[in-house]
C-alpha cells in the first residue's frame, strides 16, 4: 500500500521495515551503553537468575562488608555482654586463686 503524502509517494513496506532497522540500532546501542556502564551485569544476565544471588556473586566485598555491619548491629551487644561476663568470671577465679592458701604438704 502506497501514501502520496506532500507530492512524495511512500511506500507502508519500507516504513516498517525502517522502523524494525531502527529499532534494532536502538536495542545494540542500549546494549553497549549498559556494557559500557555495568561490564560485570552485562557480562552474563542468565546466570544466576535471582536478584539475590546476582548481588551476592557480582559484588562479594560489598556483601562482606554488608555481612559484617548486621553481624556486629545483631551480635555487637550480645558479644559485649559474654565479654564482660567472661571477664568477670575470670576476675573471680583468679582473685579465689590468689586468696587460697598455698597447701603444705606433710613432711614424713
């Protein structure tokens, strides 16, 4: 089918077929802007599929700094409080160790 549109004659086929060529220039570029700015993501986007894993495998010392910093909010206190409490303990056992009489033996 075939448009007169200002005195030109434009051919519908060839408008669909420059919009698909367009289209896929516009998909290549995307795709090595994405490369440009994230190699790592860009790299292999099948693998692993779950956002979770992506972030975990592409990004290790992020996620160990990230362990690190929960570890400490959800252990920090507690850690605190079996520290002093060890210390105690150990206070106690060697002020008694200090405090007990140094056994004699019987001389025979």
């Amino acid at each position: 089918m075939t448009s007169i549109i200002d005195n030109t004659v434009i051919n519908e086929g060839s408008l669909i077929e420059q919009s698909q060529a367009l289209r896929q220039q516009l998909r290549a570029q995307r795709k090595r802007i994405k490369q440009q700015i994230d190699p790592v993501t860009a790299m292999n986007t099948n693998y692993p599929r779950s956002m979770t894993m992506r972030f975990i495998t592409q990004r290790p010392a992020l996620v160990a700094g990230l362990v690190t910093e929960v570890a400490t909010l959800l252990l920090g206190a507690r850690l605190l409080k079996s520290v002093a409490a060890a210390l105690s303990v150990a206070r106690i056992v060697r002020s008694s160790a200090n405090a007990r009489p140094n056994p004699q033996l019987p001389s025979a």
